[in-house]
C-alpha cells in the first residue's frame, strides 16, 4: 500500500469524527486535535476507525506519536509493513 493510499484512508477515518474535515486545508504537519477540535471521545473513534481501515491494533502508549498527519501515515505505513 503506497502512502498515498494510506493517507485517504487516515482522511476517509478523521472524516468520520470530524465531518468539518477539509483534507485540502490540512496542513500535514498540524496537531490534529487542534486543527479539527477533537475531543478525546473522537480520538479514540479515530483510533477504532485506524484499526478497522488497516487491522492494526494501536497500543495506548502510541497514541502520543499520531499527532499529525505525517505521523499517522508514516506510523500505519511501518505497522502494516511488519505484517
């Protein structure tokens, strides 16, 4: 899966708990929670979302690490690459 690939789907799942979302206007380096305004409610909406789109498990202790744009694709694209 090419990051670009791995990118829509990061969007297509911060779409879903923030409808406001406009991927155009993301910047790749902005803190997610707050540019969107997200709550931890829709973090972790976001993260069921990130495990289903690719059947990874995020452990708690990342949560930390997927503060961007960049961070999400880069950390889903070296977690689905040890499959």
């Amino acid at each position: 899966m090419t990051n670009d690939e791995i990118k829509a789907k990061v969007l297509a799942a911060l779409a879903a708990v923030a409808p406001e979302l406009e991927p155009d206007q993301l910047a790749p380096g902005a803190n997610l929670r707050d540019e969107l305004d997200i709550d931890s409610m829709d973090a972790l909406n976001f993260l069921v979302g990130l495990s289903k789109a690719f059947g990874i498990d995020v452990p708690e202790a990342d949560y930390r690490k997927l503060s961007t744009l960049d961070a999400i694709v880069g950390y889903v694209a070296a977690r689905i690459g040890k499959r």
